[in-house]
C-alpha cells in the first residue's frame, strides 16, 4: 500500500502532518484515504453535524490548485458531501504534498446546497495581523470562483466522482 506524507500548514505556526493511504497517484491529482482526528467539537454546518472524529474522509489534492476536496463519509460509510479548502498552494515532492490552509472552507451537501465557512476565522487572522488583505482578499476570490464554479455545475472536478470511500 503506497503512502503519501501530508505536510498540512495553517497559519501562524499549526503544521498537521500524517501518512495516507493514495488510493490513485495520478501526478497532477492525489487521491487518498484518511480519517478526521483531534477536532475539538464536531463541525456542523446549517444546523447540521457534517464532520465529527472517526468520519472518513476521501481526498483530492490537486497540485498546482488553490483548493482540495474533501469527500466525507461517517462512520456507517453514508455520505455526508464535499468539503473544500481554500489554500494558498498545493505542492508535490516526490512522496510529499504540502498545502498552506487559508481558513475559509466551502461545504456543499449531497442535494448541492453549498455554504462558505469559517468567515470568521479568516477575518480574525486579518485582524490579528496574521494575514495581510492581499491574502484576505486571495482567499475570498478563491472561495468566490469556487461557489460561482458549483452554481454552473463545473466544480468540483469530474474525477472527484470517480472514486468513493470503500475503492
């Protein structure tokens, strides 16, 4: 089983790193295999719990991209919908993808209903100097493109339907 190391970078100094399962290395295009661990408190979204610790998540890296994709799963394999981050870069080195995390996230339900989150997040790193507004800005235009890209039914990227969690 190949693996892939995930260096995942969160401003100011947050680095999550952990070894996935690649279910397809297509050089441009990472599919893996992981689980959600250490969340604080589940992630609801419109009133509804959406991720929470041991749900599954299938995940697209696209390198070169300003965003990944998230297919989530709970623990019974049900589909829960698509979880985006807006990052500032997705990079390859060899058996290394790093990605540098820019707070705000879009959640799309299974019926297409999507949602930007974690506004505030973004807001408070701009606040707090963390972030200048060019990067403020960056991100709010990523987040824009994708919701404008799901409305015309041109997101996410056909291959995140090819594969499901139990592939």
């Amino acid at each position: 089983m190949k693996k892939i190391h995930l260096i995942y970078k969160r401003i100011p100094d947050r680095v999550l790193e952990r070894e996935d399962e690649v279910v397809a290395d297509l050089g441009s295009v990472i599919v893996a295999k992981s689980e959600f661990r250490g969340m604080l408190a589940p992630l609801k979204v419109n009133g509804a719990k959406v991720i929470e610790n041991g749900y599954n998540m299938l995940y697209f890296a696209f390198i070169g991209e300003n965003y990944d994709v998230l297919k989530v799963y709970d623990e019974e394999g049900n589909f829960k919908g698509l979880y985006i981050d807006v990052l500032a870069y997705t990079k390859r080195e060899g058996n290394t993808l790093e990605m540098l995390d820019l707070f705000l996230d879009v959640f799309v339900f299974p019926d297409g209903d999507a949602f930007l989150i974690d506004e505030d997040e973004l807001e408070m790193a701009l606040n707090y100097g963390l972030i200048d507004k060019e990067t403020f800005d960056f991100a709010y235009s990523v987040a824009r493109g994708v919701l404008e890209k799901l409305k015309r039914g041109e997101f996410p990227p056909a291959i995140v339907w090819e594969y499901e969690w139990g592939d």
